[in-house]
C-alpha cells in the first residue's frame, strides 16, 4: 500500500517537473509585483524580444522616409487637434525643450506647459503605439523627438524616436544586460543643449549627440569611484547643473555623488561616503540656497553644486530608497518611502548662517513604496502602498484614501492627476481633497508597468518594458 502511495506521488512529481519545464520552455516565469506579491506570465526571452523589435523597427523605415526635425516656432500657433486622431500631422506636435528631466523641469512630477484636455471619454486613442526594450527608465523630449534609454538582447540601448510618429530615428548600444525584477536599465536620460546624459544600470555612463547619437564621452561611473552595484542597479537620473552632470556612484571616500564637467566628462568634485540609493538628485532652493538635493543610503542631504560640500542633512535610512523628495514650499522638504513612514521636513538657516533641517510631522498615510507623489493646492497626492491618497501637506493630516492602481506613477497636470497604472492603465483623477474623484480609466499598454509618464507640448509618453505610447492631450 505504501509502496504504491510512493510510487503516485513519484508519478505526479515527476509529470509536475516535465510540466514546469515544458511551461518554462515556452517562457512562463515568476514575476513579482511593486508590493513582493507572486504572479505568472509569459515572457519572450531576451534575444526573441529583441528580434521582434528590430523586425517592427525595419518595417517602419521600409514604409517612409525619416521625419526631418521641424525647427522650434514659438511665435506660430498651436493647431487644435483630437486626441482620437489616428495619423496626425507634425504640425501637432511643437517642438519645445520643456521635458528635459526625469519628472519634468522640476524633476516634480508636474507638467506645466499649458492646459490639457480632461474630458477624455471612456477612453484615449494612441497617435501611435509600438513595442520597445525592456527596463523602467521613462523619456525626456526635446526639439520633437523623445529619448529613453532600453533592453535588446544583451545590449543597452539610448534610442531616439520622432514624438509625432514614432518612428525610430537612432540608437547607440552597448554591451551590457543587468537583470534584477526584470532586465534593462532604470535611469531616465537627461537633455541639456543638444546632448544626451545616459547612465545604464550597470554605471555605463554616456553623453550623446542627441541630433545623431554619436558618442562624445564616455565612462563608467561605478569604476571611476571604486563602488559595487546597488541590488536593482543604478538607477539615479543624471542631473545637468551649470557646466557639471551629477551623478549618484554611491563609492566611498567622497565618491558617493559625483560631478562630471559635461563637456569633456571629466571628474570635477565628489562628495561623501554614504552609499547610493535609488533616488535621483534634483536642483533646488530651500531657505534662499540653491543647492542639489539628493538621497544617499542613508540620509537625505543638500549638497553645494559648486563643489559638492555638505549644507545640511537629515538621517532617513529607508530601505531601498527610490521616491523622489518633494519641494512643498520655500523651505519644505516632503520625503517618504517604502517600509517607513513619510515626514516633512523644514529648512532653515541659523544665525551664523548654517543650515540645519528639522522634522516638522510625520505620518503613516502615505507609503510610497518606490513611486513619487505631487504638490497639488498644498495637498499631496501619491500611492499609498497601491492606493491613491490625498494628506494635507501643512499637517499630514489623511483626506481620503481610494481607487486600487499597483505600484504605478502619477503626473499632475491642469488640476488633474494622470495615473500610469502597474498594470498598464491609464486613469485621469481629479485633484480634489474633499474626495476620491476617478473621471475615466482605460487599458493602454501591455504589460508590468514601473515607469513615470513624461509629457511635453500636450503630448503624454507612457512606456514600460514591452509597449510605448502616445495620446495627444492639447486643449
């Protein structure tokens, strides 16, 4: 009896095993949400992803010449035009520099360019839609075309696409493949006059001819300053100030933020020895000090962008530090994370003129995991874990909690928030603290979706690691 039990059991582990490796064979893998939770999907490997890319890709230049870039007019007139438009014209899209950094000029999540459409119907349809690489990193646009930085294969890519169409306009690749909660690089590009700072996740650091693509330097961030890679690697933006890109490396010995000369890539500064985090550096002024406002491993500090000297620091060792800090007045810091509270903080200076930060509340109500919130009216509205809220940014006072959207990405725009769902959604909430407020949500994009929509002359960007998007919103 025993022996026919054990030889069952043997029967359905083995044909569990051949299962297993027959549904793994054809690509079925453990996936993990923003929250740690287990889900299955199917997955194309790397290489077939890459294949089907290129092969779009060739498609799309055998049906047309590529797009010349129209020259800034700001003086003309922006046409009005559907969002529902299939195939719109250039003269749709302007070609500002609006969206130049990670989150928008402020870095802030806010776009401010000009009003946008809010009645949306049930539904947006695309200018375009079209598969890309893998990796989190989201677009800066600028001059008509939008950069982001890409997974094919074992190679990173920067890649430019023309935002009226699509079409792919140039790559530059090289050899490198970081895998950790999926594969790809993390960082958002960053356009500053003509060129293109990219940083992939394994600390290879470029400066591009954003016209062309061309190479004007390189280096690799990470060996400049003896550092080893963070667990879901480099992931930090890189930040344009004055003549200097900084850059998180985490090393020690005053290589933890780092300032390259963004002409010539060489090393200019570096300052402490904390570690990295997630978090990219951002360009502020708090108490009347301009100054780079930056999370390291293991406080939030402020940094001179002349020389890198430490102005002021505030100890917050959150786990896995990715949220953005939030500038919610003239001398107010908003920061939170995941696995910790949120707190604000003040800024000011003493009489000899030093700065010092100073915890003013804190609160549970607002656990933002690795996503960023947004100053709206002096309410704050992030993801709660994966659920919307609103708090009262002089007190962190809870106004509502509402409406279940993963560990997506938020925008605020024309009173509005625009909500870039986990599961590829996008969803348009009205900013309101009196009350949870979804007008319309819709299916956009397939698949996990981790990375922040970007938006420039009333045109919204979404990606994630399979599909990228376009929907005109100008009013």
């Amino acid at each position: 009896m025993l022996r026919k039990l054990a030889r069952r059991v043997l029967f359905f582990l083995v044909g569990l095993a051949v299962l297993g490796g027959i549904l793994y064979a054809v690509g079925l893998r453990i996936v993990l949400d923003g929250g740690g939770g287990i889900g299955f999907a199917f997955t194309a490997s790397l290489d077939k992803r890459a294949a089907e890319i290129e092969k779009h890709r060739e498609a799309q230049r055998a049906q047309a010449p590529a797009p010349a870039v129209v020259q800034p007019d700001p003086a003309a007139p922006a046409p009005h035009a559907s969002p529902g438009a299939e195939a719109p014209s250039r003269a749709i899209v302007a070609t500002s520099t609006h969206w130049t950094n990670f989150r928008g000029p402020g870095r802030d999540g806010h776009y401010r360019q000009r009003p946008v459409r809010t009645d949306w119907g049930r539904a947006l349809t695309p200018l375009w839609k079209q598969p890309v690489g893998g990796g989190y990193a989201s677009f800066v646009i600028a001059d008509g075309r939008a950069f982001t930085i890409e997974q094919r294969g074992d190679r990173e890519l920067a890649t430019a696409y023309d935002l009226a169409t699509g079409r792919e306009l140039w790559t530059s690749a090289w050899n490198a493949l970081f895998q950790a909660q999926g594969a790809g690089p993390r960082a958002t590009p960053t356009w500053h006059d003509g060129r293109l700072y990219v940083l992939g996740a394994t600390g290879e650091f470029r400066a591009l001819d954003a016209a062309t693509g061309r190479t004007l330097w390189r280096t690799d961030i990470l060996a400049d300053a003896g550092a080893g890679n963070l667990d879901f690697g480099t992931s930090a933006s890189p930040l344009v100030v004055d003549n200097t890109v900084v850059v998180l490396a985490g090393g020690a010995n005053g290589q933890t933020v780092v300032a390259y000369d963004r002409q010539a890539g060489t090393r200019v500064w570096g300052a402490l020895d904390d570690g990295a985090s997630y978090s990219s550096p951002m360009l502020v002024t708090l108490a009347g000090v301009r100054q780079i406002l930056a999370f390291t491993a293991t406080r939030l500090v402020g940094l001179s962008p002349e020389n890198g000297r430490l102005l002021w620091e505030f100890p917050w060792r959150a786990p896995n530090m990715a949220s953005q800090p939030l500038v919610a007045g003239p001398d107010r810091v908003f920061i939170s994370a995941g696995g910790m509270d949120a707190a604000m903080l003040q800024v000011a200076a003493s009489t000899d003129g030093q700065l010092t930060a100073r915890e003013l509340w804190r609160t549970t109500r607002m656990n933002t995991q690795f996503t960023s919130s947004v100053l709206h009216n002096g309410f704050i509205y992030g993801l709660d874990q994966s659920i919307l809220a609103c708090i009262d940014a002089s007190n962190g006072e809870l106004k509502w909690k509402g409406g279940r959207y993963g560990y997506g990405q938020i925008m605020l725009a024309s009173g509005h928030l625009i909500v870039l769902t986990e599961q590829g959604e996008l969803a348009l909430v009205r900013a309101d603290p009196n009350a949870h407020q979804e007008i319309t949500r819709f299916p956009a994009i397939e698949g996990k979706t981790w990375n922040h929509p970007a938006m420039s002359d009333g045109v919204l960007l979404i990606r994630n690691v399979e599909e990228m998007a376009a929907f005109n919103l100008r009013k």
